[in-house]
C-alpha cells in the first residue's frame, strides 16, 4: 500500500522547514524500515506499507493528514484511466475534484483539469458535483513527472516531528493520565525519556511487564525509548514512618522529583513532565501542585492541566494504552492516599517535615534501566 501524508505545523517554521522536515523523515524511516519515502509537495508519499500501517502511521506526529494513494504518470489519460478503474462506495451520491499543481507549466489549469475530470465521473456514475459538504473528496496531486490520486484523507496527528523540539524526561506510573501525557508532548516534538518509581512492597513480574507494556506502545511514534526503574523501598520506608499521613503524597512525589531531575541532567533532558491534571485528585490542587514543583528547579511540563479524565481516556483509548493502564497494579502513590489527605497544603509546613527524612539516600539508588524498541507489533 502506498499513503500520502501532508506536513503540519513544518509549514510555519520559515527558513527552517528543512531541518523539521529531515526529521519527520527519518522517524518514518526507523518505524518503518521496509518502505520507501519519497518527497512530493506539502508532504511524502511513503510506498510499500503493510495495511495495518495506516492506522499507526495515523498517529505519528507531525503529520496532518495521510490517505491511501495511487501513484500514475501526470498525463490526462493516465489520470482518467486511474480514475475510471478506481472503485467508489456504491452509496456515493455527491463528490468533489480539487486537482493541484506544483508544477505550474502543466498545460491545463487546475480549474479545467476538475472540469474535465468530474464529466468523466458524472457520465460514469450520475454523480452530483457538491463544492461544500461532498460525500468523495477526490484529489489530484500534479508534479512534474508524475501525479498522485487520493480520496477522502483522514486526520494525522498532526503537531511536530519527535527529536525537532529538544529532550524531556516524563514520570510514569502504571495510570492512564502519564503515557497520555508523553504522548502529548511526542506530538510538540519532544523526544521522551522515563522514570517510573517502582512500589517495592507490590514487585511482580505483572508490574514490570505493565510499564514495559506502556512504554512499548509509546515506541511505535517513538522509535526507541529509555525507560528507567527507580527502587523506592527506602523512601517508601521512611514517609510511612516520619510524615502525617495526609501528606505521604505530597512529600512522596517530592523526591520523585529530586531522582528524576538527577536523572534528567545525566540524560541531558531539559524538562519533566507529569500526567497532572487540575483538581483531578487532592495532590493536584494548585496549592499542593505549588509544593511538589517546588523540590526541584528544573523546568516542570504538565500537558494535560486543563483537561478532563473522560478526554484523556478517550486519546489513551486512541493510543492503545488504556487497557493496559487499566491492569491491576497498585504504584508508589496510590500506596499513600490517605484517608482524608491534604488539598491546601502550604509550602512552609511541608518543608519542615520534610527535614525529618534523610535525603542522601537518594544518591544511592540502584536505578535499572531498559533500552525499549517497537519498530513493528507483533
């Protein structure tokens, strides 16, 4: 199969499109290794893809829309030919042409070629032409030597090409909200990096299989991806002993923060970021949100803020990673809900019982890491 796809935002950046657009290039290139990718204008048509190609490709950031496509001479003949033996949902009543030239010395104009080519349909089919609201958008894209036929293109991802806006470092949990996030933040161009904090009291071949289960999804937009493992007994162990039980959490992801910046500046990432969504649960309140981005100063990115749970479940449906976030499993924070935790926590308070913990135990932590590569599901 062969699939057009059209640039996103690439057309905004000016004198720099090139490099955006060598980037897109090459992440097609490693996530799909046995196509071959050729330049047209607005975008590539990307030949030899396998069927069930289109739906993942549908996902990959920087792409605005995509479509299957034939790929013909740029004569009249050849295109009416393509047209004539293309088949058309029988339901199909109304329909639209919109031919295009980058090749502007083309003998016909782009008005007359849609003349002449929707009297091919209307004699063959009795169609109506409708400029508006058409049940078949049929497009004819003429280059030089060649023209590219496609019909009713579907949305991409659109946003950035991954690698083109610099390195992040995102804390996972075994939740819907954190892949969402990453995802989020893959489409603003970021390569991500992540942490998850392992709940050493919950270690099961179940819960590591889960996070490399996220994170491999994830690596069908992202090449490959680096996951990191951060043992949290020590922690865990000292929280449930020295703080006030409704705030565990605050504190908790407090020294999240502090590994995953440490990790961060050996990864060379220049921000974290986190599933937070406003109000969603007690430690994302401002005040508490105000208190935990306050351990580190590194800068701190939250992509999905002003979104609802139903929104982000339904892109982590789209994502392929609800389910899998919906495994039973039970991680570092949740282990410290309270029963009546702290929503206005103040940033004083927390400091001082925060001095109770014996912060150099976070510079002895055992941290695993995993390379995670997903060129092509199973």
């Amino acid at each position: 199969m062969d699939v057009i796809t059209h640039f996103d935002e690439i057309f905004l950046k000016g004198k720099n499109q090139l490099m955006f657009i060598r980037c897109l290039a090459d992440n097609l290139d490693e996530l799909f290794p046995k196509a071959a990718i050729q330049r047209v204008e607005g975008g590539f048509v990307i030949l030899n893809l396998e069927d069930d190609d289109l739906e993942r490709l549908s996902k990959i950031p920087g792409i605005a829309k995509l479509a299957p496509c034939q790929v013909i001479g740029n004569s009249m003949d050849e295109i009416k030919k393509c047209l004539s033996g293309m088949e058309f949902d029988k339901s199909v009543r109304e329909f639209r042409i919109t031919a295009s030239r980058s090749y502007k010395k083309y003998p016909i104009n782009s008005d007359n070629i849609n003349r002449e080519l929707g009297g091919l349909l209307i004699d063959k089919y009795g169609w109506k032409v409708n400029l508006t609201r058409p049940e078949l958008n049929i497009y004819i894209d003429i280059s030089k030597d060649k023209a590219v036929v496609y019909i009713n293109p579907q949305e991409g991802a659109s946003g950035l090409p991954i690698g083109s806006a610099g390195k992040v470092m995102c804390l996972v949990s075994g939740g819907i909200d954190s892949p969402v996030a990453a995802y989020q933040m893959m489409r603003r161009g970021a390569e991500v990096v992540f942490v998850h904090f392992q709940n050493q009291t919950q270690v099961t071949d179940e819960v590591s299989l889960k996070i490399i289960d996220l994170t491999k999804t994830l690596a069908q937009y992202q090449s490959s991806i680096k996951l990191f493992i951060a043992p949290f007994a020590e922690c865990q162990r000292q929280v449930v002993m020295k703080i006030p039980a409704d705030y565990r959490m605050i504190i908790t992801r407090r020294l999240m923060f502090r590994i995953a910046e440490k990790l961060s500046k050996k990864e060379n990432c220049q921000a974290l970021i986190t599933g937070d969504s406003l109000g969603q649960v007690a430690s994302q309140t401002l005040e508490n949100l105000t208190a935990i981005y306050d351990s580190v100063d590194m800068l701190k990115l939250a992509p999905l803020i002003g979104m609802n749970k139903s929104e982000i479940m339904k892109l982590a449906r789209k994502l392929g990673t609800l389910d899998i976030s919906n495994r039973p499993y039970e991680d570092c924070c949740s282990l410290f809900v309270a029963k009546h935790p702290q929503t206005k926590s103040k940033l004083q308070d927390v400091l001082e019982l925060e001095k109770q913990l014996d912060l150099s135990t976070l510079d002895n932590l055992e941290i695993i890491s995993y390379n995670i590569s997903m060129i092509k599901q199973d």
